[in-house]
C-alpha cells in the first residue's frame, strides 16, 4: 500500500473578505474554478501512478479559500466527486481546510456524510489583538469553539498558524504556541508571513508601517516552536509556503525560502549542540546525533559547523542509532 495524497486547491472561494496578508491567486497559482471533473481527473491520475496498488493511507484534501464557506451546492459537488473514492477505500478520507467562524453543526453533519476525515482551521494567530490588525474576521474564541465542535464528530483537527504577521511579537507566536496545543490538534503548519503585492501587508510595508520578519529572525522563532508541537505529539505537517505558483513573483518581503523547514530543523540542532558545548574549552568534538540527522546538524551549506568553529569548537559529526531526534551529544 503507498501513501499518496491528492492536493485540489479551491481559489479564494467563500471568503467573507481579504484578511492583510492573502493573495490566494498568487499563493495556488491556479486560477481556474475547480470543478468536480478536475477532482476526479486528479485523482484518477493519483492512483494511475500508483500500478494497481491503493492509496488508501492518503487523503483527497481540498485546501485554499474556505472550503465550508463556499456555496452549498458546488462544495458538494466537489464531496461528490471526491467521496466514492473514499467509500472504495482507494483513499482514507477526505481533508478541507476552512476558518473557524465556517464551522457550525449543520456543517459538521454535513462532512460526515461526504467522508470528510480531518478539518484544518487557518487560525493563524490566538491573540485577538494580531486577529483585528490582520482583518481576519473572527476571534481566538471562535477558534476554540471551533477545534472542540471539530472534535466533538470526531474528526482529526489540524491548525494552522502564521509568525510575523502585522504587530505580532514573536512571544505572541509562543504564545499562541502554547494555546493551540492546549487544544491538541493532530497536526499544524506553521506559515511565516510573505508579504504578497497587491495585499493590506504590501501596503503597510511601503509606508514603512510594518516591518516584516526575514529568514534569520523567523527560522530562530520557527526553531523553538517546531519542538514545542512536537514534544508536545503534535504533528508539524508544513513549515512556510509552497513555492511554485506565483509566489515567486509576488512575494515582495517576509520569510519566503523554498527550504524554510530544512534551515530551521538546522537551527534546532545548531542550539542543542551549542548548549552541550557551552562550557566546554574550544576544541575538537565530535557531535552525535541519531540517524539520518547528520545533514541537519551539518546544517545547509555547512553553516552550522562554520558557526561552531568560529566559536572555536571544530566539530564533526557522526550518527548514532540510540539518540532521539534533535539530541545532540558531544565526544572528545
Ligand atoms: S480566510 Fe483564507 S482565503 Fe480567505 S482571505 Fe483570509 S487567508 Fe485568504
């Protein structure tokens, strides 16, 4: 059995209106209506490449606008084409992603019935003081409500939330952090803010009114909240946008880096290294870490272990099977 997941991306559909940082056109770089035929068209394509095996430990997961939001009739259109491939058990279910304030009862029936598996609510921050500036529309309490209605039919719950967003600090991202595990969704991405052209942020970014957060100052944030969510069981699904699409041409400032996760997951073991050498006299040591790890303790471009020799600490390191992922261990 392979795991393979369908990705549909619903254009800015049944937004109530534009929160400061969206430009969904750039984001999917798919302008076009999805229709029930491209759903089937995808995944059709999705199990041809699959020889005859199943894809029943993937999803068909519409993402993009606000799936629940959109008009009735053509989100189930959409559950239409997607759910008999679910009931033939070719996939496990079915993912959307919408906003808080697009969950009621009636919505929730409503999924059940079409196979929907798992909800993904953009949050994107909890403090409702960051929720106002960035025009989302609704509140941290509605977030909550929502991830225990989710819940409560017994869906898996995804959260998804963004660091740098206009006057947000980044002990506000922590802190939002820390509620939306209090909340135990399985899974959330972590979106740093790009600041897209033709968006409310590109606006208070030209006036010199918002300052947004680069790569450096994001993958330092991005590395402590990656080990929160996972210590705490939670699944960090996606760290920073997709590239391709528009993206590339629009983005205009932020944290936007095909590689975001690949230099924060660097970033953690660059600390966790660094606080087992603290103390130690400059030297050489030799940096265990469990396998498969080696490239990240090495860091992209080898930037982690130019960090430590400047320090005076010249570092190689080896792999051990018994260390846990983003364990550092120092040998002489
Ligand atoms: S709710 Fe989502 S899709 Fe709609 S405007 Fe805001 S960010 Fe964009």
């Amino acid at each position: 059995m392979k795991h393979i997941n369908v990705a549909l991306f619903v254009v800015h559909k049944g937004c109530p209106h534009t929160c400061s940082f969206c430009n969904q056109r750039s984001i999917t770089g798919f302008q076009r209506e999805l229709t029930p035929g491209d759903v089937r068209a995808a995944a059709e394509t999705a199990l041809a490449s699959l020889d005859g095996e199943t894809a029943a430990g993937g999803e068909i997961a519409f993402f993009g606008g606000s799936f629940t939001m959109i008009e009735r009739g053509y989100m189930i259109s959409l559950l239409e084409a997607a759910y008999p491939y679910v009931k033939e058990g070719l996939f496990k279910g079915i993912r959307i992603s919408t906003r808080p304030d697009g969950i009621d009862e009636g919505i929730c029936s409503l999924l059940k019935e079409y196979g929907v598996t798992a909800i993904e609510l953009g949050a994107q921050s909890l403090d409702n003081r960051v929720l106002a500036l960035n025009e989302r529309g609704h509140t941290a309490e509605q977030v909550e409500d929502a991830c225990r209605m989710i819940a409560s039919y017994g869906f898996e719950t995804g959260l998804q939330m963004m660091t740098g967003l206009y006057g947000s600090r980044d002990e506000d991202s922590v802190e939002t952090a820390e509620k939306i595990i209090a909340l135990r969704p399985a899974t959330v991405r972590i979106y740093p803010t790009v600041v897209l052209k033709g968006t409310k942020l590109f606006e208070l970014m030209q006036s010199g009114e918002y300052e947004p957060a680069g790569i450096d100052e994001t993958v330092s944030l991005c590395a402590k909240l990656i080990p929160m969510f996972e210590n705490a069981g939670i699944k960090v699904i996606r760290v920073g946008l997709h590239s391709g699409g528009r993206v590339d041409g629009e983005a205009a400032g932020g944290a936007y880096h095909p590689a975001l996760r690949e230099l924060c997951e660097g970033r953690i073991y660059l600390d966790a290294a660094l606080r087992e050498l603290s103390g130690l006299p400059g030297g050489r040591y030799t940096l265990e870490v469990g396998k498969g790890h080696r490239s990240k303790m090495t860091g992209q471009k080898k930037i982690n272990l130019i960090t430590l020799r400047d320090k005076g600490y010249i570092c190689e390191v080896a792999e051990n099977e018994g260390i846990e992922k983003y364990e550092v261990r120092v040998r002489y």
